[in-house]
C-alpha cells in the first residue's frame, strides 16, 4: 500500500509540474489553484517580500522547489494580466508583490502612511551611498537606533546583510533599486543618489521619486553608460593599434 500510494504521488507531482510549465491557468488541479491563491493572498497580506520558508508554511507543503515552482508560476500569471501590480522573485530566492512604479507616484497621496518613516529612511539613504558599508560603520554614523532601522529594511527587502568577521557588511538589493527608480549599477547609483541629496539639500531619498526625477535618473545612467562605452571602444582601438605596431 506505502509503495501504491508513493507511486500515485509521483505521478500526481509529474502532472503538477508539467501543468506548471505549460503555464496555463485552465490545467492547474483545484489543488494547485488553491496554493497559488494562498501565496498570493501572503504576499498581499504581508506587504514585504517572503521567503520560500514562510510560504511553505503557508500553502502547507514542505517542498521548497514545488512552493518556488508555484510562485514562480504566480509571477508569470501577473506579467500576462499586465495590471497594476507586479509579483516578483528577488535576487535572494523572496518574492514580494508591488505596485508598479510607473503607479505609484501617481496614486501614492492616497496611502495611509508612508513605507519608511523619516529614521529608517535616512539609514538606507547612508547605506545605498556608502555601500557597501559595515554595519558597525552605520551604527557610528547613525546611532544605535540604526539597529533596529537596519532589521526593518532586511525584512522589507531593501538591504542585504553579509558576515564579515565580527562584522556585517551592507549592501541594498534590486528591489531597493527597481522601488526608487535607480540604476542596479552601484557606480551609476552613487551619481543618482548625488543628485538626488544635491536637489534636495540633504543626504536622505524621498518617500518615491516624482516622474521627472525618474526620468533624470534615467537620463544619467544613459550618460554614464554610454561614456563607459566610449572608453571601452577607445581603448580596444588603443590595443589594436599597438598589435599592428
């Protein structure tokens, strides 16, 4: 009977993933359906990104890589809706649910409070310009109220933390990037976010970033990029000319 019923399992799990690849929504079982609607429920609910662990706990499954399967399936399902929100999987293996940028500045009057308070946001302004930077760095400059800041901003997925000795080293995330409208280049990141503290006349990013402040930051990674490419194409025709030599 054991051996019937693992059988059975296997074959039901097979048809469970090919349903999966296949990405159509009509050949998921009522079983999967049900999984996915809970994981979408959590990441609603949860308005931070969630690791593979806690959604487990939620679908009620203690399989990782069919949990990973299914969100992964989510995030596909919100790409073909092309609504408002988007679902996606973050660098760290988390997935979080979000308004698109390209809304959210035009509706986030409307929010009851801001994501980040004044404190925690001055934190991870400090950390996305010194990055990457020790933590005890951070709590010298910050005080020692920034520990607290600095747990807030790993749960919501802003900042990763790395050990480092007796340290920890901090960096920010893509999706700290993706949210404020920045580039994912650190170097190009730097030179926004020097722009950004010199308009505002303080070293601290605003709750979001209005459209014609994306639209600067969009223009100055252009820049730095495109000179990157003239160096680039400089110094290959420099090597070329020393080979014909």
């Amino acid at each position: 009977m054991v051996v019937l019923a693992t059988e059975f399992s296997q074959r039901s799990e097979g048809r469970d993933d090919k349903a999966l690849r296949i990405g159509n929504r009509k050949d998921l079982t009522e079983d999967l359906k049900e999984k996915v609607r809970l994981i979408e429920a959590a990441l609603y609910v949860a308005g931070r990104p969630l690791d593979l662990k806690t959604l487990c706990s939620i679908v009620g499954s203690r399989s990782q890589e069919r949990v990973r399967k299914l969100a992964r399936w989510l995030v596909e399902e919100y790409k073909r809706r092309n609504c408002a929100m988007e679902v996606l999987e973050l660098d760290d293996g988390r997935y979080v649910m979000q308004l698109k940028t390209v809304y959210a500045d035009k509706v986030k009057r409307l929010a009851i409070r801001p994501l980040l308070t004044a404190g925690p946001l001055r934190t991870l302004s400090y950390i996305a310009y010194k990055q990457p930077v020790t933590q005890k760095q951070v709590i010298e400059v910050r005080g020692k109220h920034a520990y607290s800041h600095i747990r807030e901003l790993i749960k919501m997925g802003f900042i990763n933390r790395e050990k480092c000795n007796r340290d920890y080293i901090l960096r920010t995330t893509d999706f700290f990037a993706d949210y404020f409208g920045l580039s994912r280049n650190i170097e190009v990141m730097k030179r926004q976010l020097r722009r950004i503290f010199e308009k505002r006349g303080e070293e601290i990013l605003p709750a979001s970033l209005e459209d014609e402040d994306r639209r600067e930051m969009a223009k100055i990674e252009e820049q730095v990029l495109k000179r990157r490419e003239q160096m680039t194409a400089t110094h290959d025709s420099g090597d070329a000319q020393n080979l014909i030599r």
